[in-house]
C-alpha cells in the first residue's frame, strides 16, 4: 500500500509540472512565415477567383460577387492547355527518370574517389540562372546548332527541318532543367542501400537483373517517387521553357496563367486557374503516394 501511495504521490507531482513552453515558441517564427508567405496569398487568391468586373468598368478592378461559375469558364477556355501541361510534365518525368537512374547508380556505387566531383556536376547547373539555362537550350537546338547539323548529316531531319518552337524543344528543356530534382533524391535512396544487401543476393545465385528488380529498385522506391514528384509539379507549372522553346501551339497553363495576370489583367480567371492547378496536382500526388505505397512521404 505505501508503495502504491508513493506511486500516486510521484504522478500528481509529474502533473503539476508544467511543460516547457520553449519549443512551442521556437515555432512561431516558422508558423509566422508560413502565414504570411503562403496562408494569406491563398486565401487572397481563393477570394480573387470568385470576383467580376466592377461597375465602373475600370480594367483591373474587380469586386466580390462569389461567382463560382468562374472556373468552369477558365476550365473551358484552357482545358487543352491543361492536358498538354500534364502530358509534357509526364513525358519530362519520365526521360528525366531514364536518365537520373543510372547516373545515380554509378555515383552510389561505381563513382569511389570521384563522388563528390560528380555530385558538384550534378548540382552545378543550380549555378546559373534557369532563364540562361533555358536560353543555351534555344541555341544548342538552333538550325544552326551541333544537334541539328548532326540530325541532318544522319539524314533524320530534312534540308528544311529544325528543333526550336517545337514540342521537342519544350520537352527537352524541361527534362534538362529539372533533371537534378530527379537525380539527387535518386542517389540520396541508392547510397543508404547496405552493399551487404546486394551480396546476399548474389550468393542467392541471382543474377544482375534479379537484384536489381527484386533488391535494388525496391529498396529506392522512396528516392524514385520523391524525384518523380520533385520533378513533375513543378514542370506542370512551368511556362518559361514553353516560351523560350516553343510556339502558340505548345503554350501551357502556365502560360496562360501568366498571361492572364500580366497581359489581360483578368484576375479572377487567373486566380481560378492556379486553384484548379493546385487542386489537380495535389489529387494526382495522392493518389500516386498511395499506389507506390510510400504515403509516409506525405
């Protein structure tokens, strides 16, 4: 009984002590941040995408009417902007992916001495501008430029053919300039792989192409669906490379949203716009986590 008294005396005394208040408060500066760079433009922008033209008429003003029917009229008017922005978004993710898995491979494990330099490699195009980096590309596919001369040496492209304001072009530059999104969250999942892991394998009697698909991918399925995602939101949001790269016909709805808040100053389209991006986005990134079974990612 005493003991059980102490017990009980211990536990009241464990209540009444208050808890640190120190990392609550150590969150207001990030919680300030977050309201005031991102809560309040949304809902700022929430409360644009239901407004219409003020009776004045005055360009740029508008006032609040609560018109939903706003984004069904956007939707309507860029619906094929939309689809071609998830389209080469997909097609970006997916070469960027070809391409970042091996090299991530080989700097995980073939790289030694050498892993750090290729890393700084892989990085280094951070150091310039993504508007510079974009420009080089209207260059390097120029008619004028080695690709195309050796394209029309192979005889693949004609005497008249060339690479710049295509499709082509938008997807190339899109996959380059997100390529290290893809790369690091691919090599960051390869080089916590135990190299012990692969030798069991092997001592399994299996063969390469067994431990890749039955060791090596599983165990960097986290590090494939973080750069798919690191690199398909923001190259279904961009507009800048199919400005530079590409023609009327390649606009996507970044373009238009660009436009729409800068050239025809119609707000309320523009607000509605983003919202529907955002909301599409975020629908596919869920359903994508769940169906590669890494939810813990979000």
């Amino acid at each position: 009984m005493a003991f059980v008294a102490a017990v009980s005396k211990r536990s009241s005394v464990v209540r009444g002590i208050k808890r640190p208040s120190t990392p609550y408060l150590l969150l207001i500066p990030g919680l300030a941040w977050l309201a005031m760079f991102f809560i309040f433009p949304l809902i700022n922008l929430a409360s644009t995408s239901t407004q219409t033209p003020g009776d004045s008429g005055e360009v740029g003003v508008y006032v609040q009417t609560f018109r939903f029917a706003n984004y069904f009229d956007a939707f309507s008017g860029a619906r094929d902007q939309f689809l071609r922005s998830f389209l080469f978004a997909f097609i970006a993710t997916v070469l960027a992916l070809a391409i970042s898995y091996p090299l991530a491979y080989a700097i995980a494990f073939k790289s030694g001495k050498w892993k750090n330099l290729l890393l700084v490699l892989v990085v280094a195009p951070f150091f310039t501008s993504f508007l510079l980096r974009t420009v080089a590309w209207k260059q390097i596919l120029g008619n004028e430029g080695p690709v195309v001369a050796v394209l029309k040496f192979l005889h693949i492209l004609g005497p008249q053919s060339g690479l710049t304001a295509s499709a082509f072009a938008v997807v190339t530059g899109m996959t380059y300039n997100f390529l290290p999104f893809m790369t690091l969250p691919l090599y960051a999942s390869l080089e916590r792989i135990d190299p012990r892991t692969l030798e069991a394998s092997s001592d399994l009697y299996a063969n390469g192409i067994t431990t890749f698909r039955k060791v090596t991918f599983p165990l960097s399925l986290p590090g494939v669906v973080a750069g798919t995602l690191l690199t398909f939101i923001p190259a279904a949001g961009d507009y800048i490379n199919a400005t530079l790269l590409g023609n009327p016909r390649t606009k996507m709805i970044g373009n238009v949203i660009e436009s729409r808040f800068f050239d025809i100053v119609d707000y309320p389209t523009a607000a509605a716009l983003s919202f529907m991006l955002m909301a599409a986005i975020l629908i596919m990134v869920m359903v994508y986590v769940r169906r590669a079974g890494t939810e813990e990612l979000v």
